[in-house]
C-alpha cells in the first residue's frame, strides 16, 4: 500500500479509535447434511458473469438490547445453512463453475468493540471503519486458499449496542438474496417458520455457455476515496420529481429512483476532476425475478439479475429529463427479457458495450423496497442498515430506503477531491435533508 492511502487511513483511524476484541471464531455448519443429489450446485449463466468480490451488509440494533443470546444465533443460522445449502460449501477451484456442497460451514465471528453504537452511526467517517465490522476487514481470512462463501461477525458496543455483518460471495447470490438469507436466519432465531429460497436448476457448464465475469477496476493507484451518505426526504424527491416533470419531455411519474438517479449522476459528471472523456456512462443492476417469464419469488437465490448502461454525451450539462429518458428506455429494454438466459445475453451485450466505449464510468445500484428493514433477530428491527462499497476505482452509489420508509439514503463513494465538489453541490444540497 502506497505512503498516501497509509496516512489517509491513520488520520481516519484518528478521527474514530476502535479497538477490537476477538471473544470467540468457529465454524457453523448445516443443522443437516445436505443431501447427495444436491451436492453440487452449479451456477447459472448470470452467476458465471458476477464479479467475484462480496455482498457486505451491515445490521444495526440499538443500545437498548442487553439481552442477545449468541448460542440462539448460531444454532438458527445453523438451520438456515441447511435450507441456503450452497453456502456453506466450497467452489473447488477459483475459476469453477459449481459449488461443492460438502458443509465444511461458514465463519462465525464474535468481537467486542470500544466505541458506542450511536457514535459509529452518526459520523461521518463511518464508512472509512466500516471493514473492521467483516471478519476480513480484522485479517481473519489472511492465508486462506479457499475461504467460505459466507462470512458473519457479531459486533457489540460499548453501549450495548450490536452490529451483525454479513458477507456473502457474490458469485452465487446478489444483494436481494443476501437480504431474504439474513431474515431467514432471523425468522428461525425467533422461532417462527420462514420463507425457504428457491433455486435455478442450471445444467452442468460447457463451452458455449461460458460468460466471462465482470472484472470490477482495482484501485492500485495513490487516489484516495471518500465515502458519505446523503439523506433525501419523500417531500424533496417529490419536489425533484415536479421539477424535472417541469421540463417537459418526460416519462409519464417518473420514480424516485429515475430522479435521483439523474440528479447523482450530472452531480457526480459535473464534479469530475477528468474532463478528457466526450461521453460519461451509468453501470445499473436490475433484480429481475418478477420480469423474467415464469416470475420467479422474490427469495430465489442466486444472482437473478442483469445489468444496463446508459451513455451521456458531456458536451454541455447534462439534462435531467434526458437522462430520466435514457434511464426510463434501459428499464423497458429490461422488461422484455424473457428468461435467465436473456438476462445474461443481455448483461454480456453490456459488458461489450461498456469496453468498446471511452469514457467516466460510474456504478448505480438500489435496494429500494428490499426487506432489509424487516430483519428481527427477535430484538426488533434495526436502528440503520449499511452497505460496504468495494475498494475500487470507480465512482459508486447505492440508494437505499431510509429506516422509517420516508425518503432515500445515497451512499456515494467518490474520489477524494471529486467528492469534495459533489457533497457542496447546490443542486444536490437543494434535496438533501436539513441537519435538525
């Protein structure tokens, strides 16, 4: 690691000192052997085009819970194991097409930590500790060949307050599934009945099938990035919304995510410091199972999703009603897609589309209407829920609903000196919500 990101990772460490303690690490594997018919899964067409980094969701519960009974947790995500079968096994090679599903388990990690829970979330400079909340982000996984595909650290504050990270392989399930897993487990730990997942039957993988995997731009240079989280209230998207309306030329009620969308990206184009590309373009993921023929449940597992790209000439500012067109065309192109098949055919049309053109790529995503607000260990449901954007060189946003459903959360990771423009940009300021 170059001496400037070391500095940069010490002044943070400055700004928030945590000292974390390991109280205990295990295996937890299936409450059940999974069955010899499914011991190997293979992946599907979409699943092969994943890029092979992971899913990280962080849950927070407040200080008022003194109460978590860590054997409870370990024995229900045991039971879940054995329903989410694929991940508590092992691809056997790093380019494999399949799972191993011989229950070797997961790592469950317990870890103490000197800070309070309202502390953590309420600054700024969350995001820039949030790995130490991963077993990977304490080097737990340090010399391992072939680590599990999932990965849960239970965290306690100070305060009594607690966080459980959860780290999924991306290559055998996408955020959705990540989440529908998380309430899985919490459901049993309350000792209720949950939804179990579905899966894709997918046949083994030959040659023609094969879909390179999307590679995600390592960051290996001395750039250093910032992450922060924007809060847009309902009344402001509506305003947004009414204003882009306004500008005639429009899709008929666009949505909340077609307006913000917009608004980060010329925010985003406007504050680049890189002003040599003609054209900027916008990497989209759509969850697909309820587009797809056969309309599939909102918990099968896997990576049932394909991905867009909208492309932006930077001659002038961009206009937000014209990229609300452009977004709007990548959501109907989606929608005629038939099955997982088209998805993928679709996703790799994207993926050539995306290396033939020159330009700022920047990558959007949204977990809007995701339960992830419905997870109750049996301690009610969490004070705030995050996500870890991947250390890459590239400009990043997640959109989320906010914990009471009225309005979005924008996580926004961007290059140091690009994100000092965009988080003092007037327009995006005009929609953020006032500090109370």
């Amino acid at each position: 690691m170059n001496m400037n990101k070391i500095m940069a990772k010490l002044q943070r460490f400055g700004k928030i000192r945590q000292l974390h303690t390991i109280i205990s690490q295990q295996t937890i594997k299936p409450a059940t052997p999974t069955p010899s018919h499914l011991k190997t899964y293979n992946l599907s067409l979409t699943d092969k085009i994943a890029p092979n980094v992971s899913t990280d969701f962080v849950f927070f519960f407040p200080k008022y819970i003194n109460n978590v009974n860590t054997n409870v947790l370990k024995q229900s995500l045991s039971q879940s194991l054995a329903r989410y079968y694929p991940l508590a096994g092992r691809f056997p090679s790093p380019s494999a097409s399949y799972v191993d599903c011989n229950d070797e388990g997961i790592d469950f990690v317990e870890v103490s930590t000197d800070s309070r829970l309202n502390d953590f979330i309420q600054t700024k400079y969350q995001h820039e500790t949030l790995h130490h909340l991963f077993p990977k982000g304490l080097g737990l996984n340090d010399g391992k060949t072939n680590p599990s595909l999932l990965q849960v650290q239970l965290n306690h504050f100070l305060d009594g307050g607690v966080a459980v990270a959860v780290s999924m392989s991306h290559k055998i399930a996408d955020a959705l599934t990540t989440t529908c897993f998380v309430n899985h487990w919490a459901t049993v730990a309350r000792g209720e009945s949950p939804i179990n997942p579905t899966f894709i039957y997918s046949p083994p993988s030959n040659s023609i099938e094969v879909a390179d995997e999307v590679v995600l731009p390592e960051n290996t240079s001395e750039v250093i990035y910032k992450t922060r989280t924007f809060t847009f209230p309902n009344s402001k998207l509506n305003e947004l919304k009414k204003n882009v309306s306004a500008m005639g030329n429009t899709p008929i009620n666009p949505s909340r995510f077609e307006v913000l969308a917009s608004l980060i990206f010329k925010c985003a184009v406007g504050a680049s410091t890189n002003k040599s590309y003609e054209s900027s373009l916008l990497y989209q993921p759509f969850n697909v199972r309820g587009i797809i023929a056969g309309k599939y449940p909102e918990t099968t597992a896997g990576n049932v999703i394909t991905c867009a790209l909208t492309k932006m000439k930077n001659s002038g500012q961009i206009q937000l009603n014209d990229m609300v067109n452009e977004l709007r065309k990548r959501k109907m192109e989606v929608e005629g897609l038939r099955d997982v098949k088209d998805a993928a055919q679709f996703w790799r049309n994207t993926l050539s589309t995306l290396a033939d053109n020159q330009g700022c790529v920047y990558a959007i995503s949204s977990t809007s209407r995701f339960p992830m607000y419905n997870v109750n260990f049996g301690w009610g449901k969490p004070l705030k829920v995050t996500m870890s954007i991947p250390d890459i060189d590239q400009g990043s946003f997640v959109l989320w609903d906010t914990p009471s459903g009225d309005g979005i959360d924008a996580t926004a990771r961007l290059r140091e000196d690009e994100m000092a423009i965009f988080e003092n940009d007037k327009e995006i300021l005009a929609y953020v919500q006032e500090d109370v």
